[in-house]
C-alpha cells in the first residue's frame, strides 16, 4: 500500500502568493497603497464578482489609544485563480486602478460602484491595462479593461510565478458554460463581475439551445436546456438575464 501524502495549498499559501505578486506591481508603481489580501468566492451572496477593492476595510491594532491604521482590503475570487495567472493578474491591475484612484482622491466609479467612468480608465491605463472596445457599457461603463499585450512581456515572470503558486482554487462549472473558464483554464471576461447564474425556464425539448442577452448586439450562449434551468444568468455588459432566443 501506497503511503505517498499529497501536500496540499493552504489558505495562506493562496494569499502569499498573491502578495508577492502584487508587490510586483507596486515596485513599478509605488504610489499604490499597502492592502490586505483575503480570498473566498466570488459567487458568495448571490452576487458576481472576480475581485474587489474596499477602502479603508481593515485597521491596524496600535499599542497606544491613538486612532487605528486603516488599509484597503483586495479580494481576488477562486473562480479567477481557476482562469489561471494571467487573469488573475488583469484582475489585480483592475482592483490596482481602484486603487490608485484613491490615492489619489479621484473619483472613478458611480451608481453603487458598478459604473466605470473615463477617470478608472486613465488610472487603468497608466497600469497597463485597456479599453478595447468603442463606447462605454451603458451598465458597467468602462470596466471591462484587459492586459496590454506589452504588460504581459512586462510582467511574464510574476504571471509564470503566479501560474506555479496557484495549485488550489474554486472551479464553478457555471463559469465554463458562460465562457468564462474554458477546458484549457483560460477565461476571456474583462470587467470584475462574474455573470449571476442561470434563469430557470421551460426548456424545448432540444439540446444547445440559443440564449441571448439585451445587449444592442446581443451575446449569445448555447447550451442544454437542463443546464439552462439550473439557476439565472445575467449579462455582465447590459445586466438583463439571458432569455432564449426567439
């Protein structure tokens, strides 16, 4: 008999791994505050999210009754580390626009956080990151930013080093029907929202069936209609849940 242990990932190795990498990114911009780095699920509460950036979360204990440091928390979902390093990355460098926005007492989000103004861009921009597409999301706005093709050769190393340290995560098998995770571990979703589920329906009796969104050029899923029914999807871009197509 086989006595051979797997060692497996701790929680803090997860979270050590993505502090290393993110001092990758303060070292090339230093304005960029301290954070506490925390992971969980991004599909926790029914709502969506690949990672996040929360001002002023965590307080440092003092010794003496003076006022208690303050530091930002950055969480990173388990559903992100499932789409492998390079996204985890471009989910870093997002929460990092947030970030420096911040810093620097500017404002780049509205309607509850979720709309992304031209103000995120720039902070993003200066990051590495881009827009790639024409107009702004009428829901999210500019959030859906990804990694320059120059910031991938810039950061290669901390990607390769991310891609080893992450033996562990969380693999929702919603995110593959979405698109979001495909067999290989990549994922294509810009923006830090994670679709909300699956919208129960009476499905035909047919396999891969269309689904669409509200989008003025619809997205388009296809899938069994029993995986269809499972729970609601909603479109990351219009925020409307996906229907079949008529």
């Amino acid at each position: 008999m086989s006595t051979h242990t797997i060692k497996r990932q701790s929680g803090s190795e997860i979270v050590a791994a993505l502090e290393v990498a993110y001092e990758d990114i303060r070292a090339n911009h230093p304005e960029l505050p301290e954070v506490v780095w925390i992971t969980g699920s991004g599909l926790a509460g029914g709502g969506g999210k690949w990672a996040h950036f929360w001002r002023d979360r965590w307080e440092d204990k003092r010794d003496d009754a003076s006022e208690p440091d303050k530091r930002a928390e950055m969480f990173m979902a388990g559903e992100r580390l499932a789409c492998g390093a390079e996204l985890t990355l471009q989910s870093m460098l997002h929460e990092a626009a947030h970030a420096l926005a911040a810093v620097r007492g500017l404002q780049d989000t509205s309607r509850q956080h979720r709309y992304h103004n031209k103000t995120f861009v720039k902070m993003a921009e200066e990051l590495g990151l881009e827009y790639p597409h024409e107009t702004p999301d009428s829901a999210i706005g500019f959030s859906a930013v990804v990694l320059r093709e120059e910031t991938k050769i810039k950061y290669a190393e901390t990607i390769k080093r991310l891609d080893a340290s992450i033996k562990t995560y969380l693999n929702d098998p919603m995110l593959a029907a979405l698109g979001l995770v495909g067999g290989d571990g990549t994922g294509s979703d810009g923006a830090h929202r994670i679709p909300k589920g699956l919208k129960p329906t009476k499905p035909k009796a047919r396999n891969n069936t269309k689904y669409v969104c509200e989008c003025a050029k619809p997205r388009v899923l296809r899938m069994a209609p029993k995986t269809f029914e499972v729970a609601p999807i909603t479109c990351g871009a219009c925020g409307a849940e996906f229907r079949e197509a008529e």
